[in-house]
C-alpha cells in the first residue's frame, strides 16, 4: 500500500456511522488506483482529520521517472466537497 495511507489520515466509508475503510476499500481510491492501473483515475474520499470528517473529489494521475515505465507515484488533485 502507498505510504499515503499511514499519514494520519482517516479514510472513512460514506454510512451513517464513517467506519474506516478496510485494505479492500482503500485499494479502490482514486491515487492507488493511479498507480495500479497507469491511467488517469477519479473518485471520491471521505477523510476525518482531527476528528473533522471532509469529503473530497479526486483526481489522480500516475507520476513517471524516465527511463522508469511504471508509475513511482500518483500525483492527486482535491476538490472539497459540501461545507467547511
């Protein structure tokens, strides 16, 4: 797994109750999706930082070292979703 996942943020599931998200879910987010398939990748990220839970859509795409040919990371783009 990406070391983005251990970074002290939450990654919540969008139930009433924002339970974490198990190592299946977390799989399915836009940046490690980016780094699994190569591609251009978008979805949605529901983050709790110090007890504030935000909702994010997200934009990834693979980032590339020459003469690399697979992805060395995923370069994501943030759009708060609803109040702040």
């Amino acid at each position: 797994m990406p070391r983005f996942l251990h970074s002290g943020l939450r990654f919540l599931d969008f139930t009433a109750g924002a339970h974490p998200l198990t190592d299946g879910e977390l799989a399915r987010l836009a940046p490690v999706q980016a780094l699994q398939t190569d591609a251009l990748e978008r979805s949605l990220m529901r983050i709790e930082r110090r007890g504030v839970h935000r909702t994010f859509d997200v934009t990834a795409s693979p980032l590339h070292c020459p003469p690399q040919l697979d992805a060395i990371g995923a370069l994501a783009f943030m759009t708060p979703l609803g109040p702040s």
